[in-house]
C-alpha cells in the first residue's frame, strides 16, 4: 500500500494511491489520504489537489475485511471526506475503472469528478447488507435528487461513466487521460476561487408524501432485507436534516447494520464466491490455457443458454446439433431472449447485435475441431453422451478442453472411452445457462489440475460463479435438493399443501417454492428418475398418475388458466393429496411455518455435511456458493450452511436427530461431521478456517 504525493510546477498536488489489487480502501490508505490533504492545505505552494489510483481501478470501496473489527485505526472513512469536502484548496478526483461504495463517497467528497470512458459508479453497499456509511447518500441526494439518489443506493448497481455524467455525479467524461483532464478542472476551480459541488440547501420541492410513495413501490419484494429500508432513511434524512446530523444518523445505522446478521451473511456470500473460484490444491504455476473459442454441442434449451453466456462474455461460441430444425428453433430463441434484454433495458441494443455476432451454428460436428474448449449439452442419455464426447476426443486438438453439461450422470462412465481424460472435466451449467451464475466444475478421476484451473478461469472470465464439485450423483446442488424433495413429500402426506408449503419458503426468502418450480420444470422427469431409482415419493407420483404433469398440462401441484403462468391452488389437488394419506393411514395435521422451512432446510445442511465428508465439496461456503447461485437461497441468509452456523448448530443437530426418530426417515439422521462440529463447539465457518490454515 502506497500514498503517493507529486508537486507539479504549476501548483498542483498530484495524489496517486495504490493498494492492490483493487485499492480497496483500508486504515493505512485512509491515514495517508488525510496525512496528503494536509499536507496540501498547509502548504503555500500548492493551488489545487488531484486525487487517483494506480492499477486496474479507483478506489473500489471501503476494505470488507476491516468490517466486524472492533477495533478501528486511524481516522474513519467519513473523517477522510470530511478533511477533502473541507479543503482550502480544490480536490478534484480523477477516476477509472470501478468507483464503488466507499471509492465513490470519497470522490463526492471532492470538489469535481473527471472519468475516463469505460468508468462505472456504484454504491453496492446494500448488497452488503448495509448503507453508505460515510455520506454518500448525503451528498448524492442533495447532487442528484432524492429519487434518483434512491434508487442508486437501493439496487446498488454500477452505472457506466456516460450516464454518471448525465445523472450529475460525474462532471466531465474524457476519452483518455483523465488525470491531466482533472488536472486542468482542479487548477480552473483554483483559479475561479469557488468550488462547491454540494450544499446544505434541500430541494424546495421535497415533498415527503411523494417521496415515502415511490420509495414505498421501490423496495415492497424486498421487505425481508434491512438495508433498503435502511437506505430510504437515510435519503429521507439527506432531505430533511442538517448535513452533520443526517450524517451521523447514517454513521450509527451503517455501525447496527455492521453488526447485524444479515450483513454478515453478505459479505460472507460475497467471499465464498470468490474463494470458491480458488480451490485449494489446484493453483497451477503459470497461466492457465487460454480458451478463446468455443463450441457447444446442443441447440436445446440448455445447449443455447450456454453459448449465449459465453457470447455474454465476448467468446465467440459455435452452436451444432443434427437438424436444420432444432439449429433454427436455438437460434429463434437466443434472437427473442437478446431482443427482450434489450426491450427491456438490460442490454442495448448495440450488444444484443455485438453478441449475436459472436454466435455461430453449424451441422458439422467437425466444426468443433478448432475449438479451445466443447461443451456437450444434449438430452440426459448416458449412451448419446458417451458417444458424442469419444468423437469429440477424436476429432478435437489434444490441447482441447472436453466438457459435459450432465446434471446426474457419473461423468467417468461418460468418459470411459475417451484417450486423454485429463482434459475431460464437467460443466454443469444451470437453467436458465444465460441468466444462472452457478457453474459446477466437476471434476472426474483423472481430470488434470490445469483443467480444473482453465475451466474456473473460463467461467469467472464470463460473469459465473465457479464451484469445484467431486463426481457424485447429483454433484453438490441436486443431491442436497434431493434430501429436500423427500422432505416436501413428507409434509405434503402428513398434512401441509402445496400453497403452504411453497409460502413457507417465499417468506423465508426464496424467489419461489418448490412445487411452483416443479410445476415449472415438468413433472415426469423426477418421475421417472425416481421409477428408475425405485425411491417413491408417495404424492409426487400420485401427481404425475393424475396425468398432472405440471404448466405444461395446466395442473400440476397447481392449476393453470390459458396463456397464465400464475399457480392458483386447487381442490383436486387438495382431495387428491388427503385421499393419498389415507391410503396410508396417516391422520393429517397442520404445520407452522417455522416447522415447515426446519424441516426443508436442516435436511439440506446434514446432506451438506455428508458431503463435506465426502470430500465433494472443498467448503462449507463452496456449498453456500451453490445454493446461493443455483437454485435461489435468500443471499442476506448466507446460504444454507451459514444459516446451519447463524441458528446454532446444536440446535439443528437436536431437530434432526427428533425428525428423523418421528418419521423413521433415517435420512434425517445427523451426519457424523455434524455430531462433531457441536461435541468441539465448531461452527461450519470454524471449520472452512481450519481446513484454510492446514
Ligand atoms: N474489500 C476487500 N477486498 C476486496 C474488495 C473490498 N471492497 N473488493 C474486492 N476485494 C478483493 C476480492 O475479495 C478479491 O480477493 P481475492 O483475490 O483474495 O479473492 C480481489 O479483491 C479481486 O476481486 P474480484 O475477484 O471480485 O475482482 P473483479 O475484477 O472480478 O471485480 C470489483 C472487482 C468489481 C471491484 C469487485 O471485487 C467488487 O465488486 N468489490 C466489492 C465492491 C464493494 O462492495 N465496495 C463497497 C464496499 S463497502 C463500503 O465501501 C462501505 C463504505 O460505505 C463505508
């Protein structure tokens, strides 16, 4: 870390910060900063102040792993702002790459903001669970208005450079050379004497009513989360309180969100994705094996939600499947999902072209000779997949990575005929593959380290959250949400229906239940796993004999009107379920909420433990990495092995170990780790720890 001071001839302070890799701003950079304010300030020789960052960025925000620290040093990042706003000399910030949290707070602080063309502003600080803590909503609201100022914070996204400047928080876009661009603001501000780019003066058209209205409609599918609520407060206040007050307000609200669990989980979600995509033991030395192009082998659903993850990220990606009808039917609807993103507002339409140019199909499974990496993604038969990946490996450079998107099956048996399987990984990509960030790697007996490493490269270089996963029947993700499904079908026969039980979990955070989603996918697939298994699920299949096969029939766990998506409960289903627990002597009761999410989630965290047993899973948080990514766990909860350690892991282990003895389901039984874990007070972050200093 270094703060660095250069004096021009001219009068100009130039500061240049550096904390690799993504200046992250710490106690050391917050005590330089004011020590070269000062400095500044003091000093008769020096007009005017630029402040910049060496590397790939400005000042990325706050230092994340500061937080939670009693013990603070130094001046705190609102101090920081505080000594730049209230310099006699003016600060301009000359800003590039990405401005976020704390980054930006501190260039709002200055007195001008110059960006180079590629910059993106942000304050993500409610993805952590928290608000900006050092006055930037304070100072946003007041530069840029209240509503807009709130729907910044509130969704925490980045904006690019061009409407940074056309919201007002960025005052001059320049091609190249934003420092000697800022150079010249700070040294014209120096010499007009007045630089003031916010003021104590609130907006004389606040009008509260209003304001509570929009700020209402903005956060209502948020209303579980602290943080929105918490960030409407503090606009609120820059609008109506005196700038010192409102701002120590905000500082006591960023210290109890700090401290609270949802901000823990948070952040922890934020650090398990990017430890999962550095697993332990597979660090190569040297770079990994570039992959520049890529072909997939699949126009379905699946095979066209891949390549257009990978044209996302720039990779030119070539799509092949059999038929000239199944090609046309892929590429209809990667050309409606891009014109919809750009109907919408997500991408332009300038990308939606860039990306579809990136795309290319062909027949010719030869066309895949020259690709850096081939994703096999065609329907789930271990026979077709075994024979497309050994023509693969005939056909395809040896250097060429060889990949199968299988959900279920052993990827060794898919494998067993290929020559060179150290380059033979899996990829699990989940539906829908353009929208889901998950990627399991999935690693098979004699897939090689550097594989491994191009594979994660691969899937974090295009925007997905990499998971190393061992070969076992349903990777991480689906043998935990097997444990589950079991479960629902439980409750289902002892007394619960599906709109409870579907609710139970909504509230509790996930975008939808189970059953909903399960309508949603088609019932007859888990049908048949399960006739293949012989594993019944006593309502599940009764279901599915109903010839109820989910939105595809019009009922399924629900009813369905023409041309509607929306699952409306329905009383065959009802009838239909009671007269199966008859059938099984079972007298049904009801079920509190509580009861019904304890007996959905705890199942999946002692599957979890299983598999960190196993060796599956390297990490307790690679598992909150899957369930947080693939299939919908409420993120301000951790994912499901954080939320084991946030509820007391004795507790857990004690309503398993009931369950299990009142339903027989020996399933539910603890896991051995589990019983270990509480008999040495451990919680699954202890243990990530553990394994991390081993
Ligand atoms: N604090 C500490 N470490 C950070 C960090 C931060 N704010 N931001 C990134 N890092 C670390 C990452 O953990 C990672 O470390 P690793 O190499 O050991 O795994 C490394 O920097 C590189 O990060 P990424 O892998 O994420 O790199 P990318 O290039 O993909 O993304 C980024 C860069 C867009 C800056 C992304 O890292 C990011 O979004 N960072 C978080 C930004 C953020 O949330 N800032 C607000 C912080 S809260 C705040 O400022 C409070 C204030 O109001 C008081």
């Amino acid at each position: 870390m270094t703060i660095e001071t250069r004096k021009l001839d001219n009068g100009l302070l130039l500061i240049v910060a550096e904390n690799p890799p993504v200046n992250a701003i710490n106690a050391a950079i917050r005590q330089g900063l004011v020590g070269a304010i000062e400095q500044a300030n003091g000093s008769d020789d020096v007009v005017a102040i630029v402040l910049s960052c060496k590397g790939r960025t400005f000042f990325a925000g706050a230092d994340i792993k500061e937080f939670g620290n009693a013990r603070k040093e130094g001046p705190t990042l609102h101090e920081v702002c505080q000594k730049i706003a209230h310099s006699t000399k003016p600060v301009v910030a000359a800003l590039h790459g990405t401005v976020l949290g704390g980054g930006l707070e501190i260039a709002l602080a200055c007195h001008g903001r110059v960006a180079v063309e590629g910059t993106t502003c942000g304050l993500p600080e409610s993805q952590l669970g928290l608000i900006p803590g050092a006055g930037g909503t304070n100072r946003l609201a007041r530069l840029i208005g209240p509503k807009k100022a709130l729907e910044f914070v509130v969704s925490g996204k980045q904006i690019g450079a061009a409407r940074a400047e056309k919201l007002g928080v960025l005052d001059e876009v320049v091609a190249q050379n934003e420092v000697a661009a800022a150079i010249s603001c700070a040294l014209r501000m120096a010499q007009r004497g007045r630089f003031k780019s916010w003021s104590d003066d609130f907006p004389a058209d606040f009008v509260v009513s209003t304001f509570e209205d929009f700020a209402r409609k903005l956060t209502q599918k948020m209303a579980n989360q602290d943080a929105p609520a918490a960030c409407v407060r503090s606009v609120q206040r820059a609008m109506t309180m005196p700038f010192e007050e409102a701002i120590a307000a905000d500082r006591e609200e960023f210290a109890r969100l700090s401290a609270g669990n949802q901000s823990l989980a948070l952040r922890h979600a934020f650090f398990a994705e990017r430890a999962a995509a550095k697993p332990k033991g597979f660090d190569i030395p040297g770079p990994v094996k570039s992959i520049s192009k890529v072909t997939v082998i699949g126009a379905g659903t699946m095979g066209t939600g891949i390549a257009m993850s990978f044209t996302a990220g720039g990779i030119p990606a070539t799509l092949i499947d059999t038929t000239q009808e199944a090609l046309d039917r892929g590429l209809d609807r990667v050309r409606n999902l891009l014109a919809t993103s750009a109907r919408r507002g997500s991408i332009s339409e300038e990308q939606a072209e860039q990306r579809l140019a990136l795309l290319q199909w062909s027949r010719d499974i030869e066309q895949a000779s020259d690709a850096d990496l081939v994703i096999e993604a065609v329907y789930e038969d271990l026979a077709i997949k075994q024979d497309i990946i050994t023509r693969l490996d005939a056909l395809c450079d040896q250097s060429a990575l060889i990949a199968t998107n299988t959900s279920a099956i052993d990827i060794d048996l898919i494998a067993k005929d290929v020559r060179n399987r150290d380059r033979f990984v899996g990829l699990h990509f989940f539906a829908p593959a353009n929208v889901m960030r998950l990627v399991e790697v999935v690693l098979g007996k004699e897939t090689s380290a550097e594989t491994i490493a191009a594979s994660l490269w691969i899937a974090k270089k295009i925007g997905k959250v990499p998971v190393l996963s061992g070969n076992c029947d349903g990777f991480i993700g689906n043998r935990m949400v097997a444990k589950r499904g079991a479960q629902v079908d439980r409750l289902l026969l002892e007394g619960a229906l599906p709109q409870d039980v579907d609710e139970s979990l909504k509230c509790f955070g996930f975008p939808m239940g189970p059953l909903a989603i399960n309508d949603m996918s088609g019932l007859d697939v888990g049908y048949a796993i399960r006739k293949r298994r012989g594993t019944p699920f006593p309502i599940a299949d009764a279901v599915v004999e109903h010839g109820r096969l989910g939105q595809k029939t019009g009922a399924g766990y629900y009813r369905y009107e023409d041309g509607n998506r929306t699952p409306l409960p329905d009383p065959e289903i009802e009838n239909l379920i009671a007269s199966v627990s008859n059938a099984h002597g079972i007298t049904r009761r009801t079920f509190s909420p509580d009861e019904m999410v304890a007996r959905m989630i705890y199942p999946l965290v002692n599957e979890g433990a299983r598999i960190l047993e196993e060796g599956i899973a390297l990490r307790a948080s690679d598992i909150d990495a899957v369930w947080l990514n693939g299939y919908g766990f409420p993120r301000w909860r951790g994912g499901p092995m954080f939320h084991a350690d946030s509820v007391g892991l004795s507790d857990l282990t004690k309503t398993l170990r009931d369950l299990a003895r009142l339903t027989g389901d020996n399933s539910l039984t603890p896991a051995p780790l589990l019983n270990r874990l509480v008999a040495d007070e451990m919680t699954f972050t202890d243990l990530d720890k553990e394994n991390a200093e081993k």
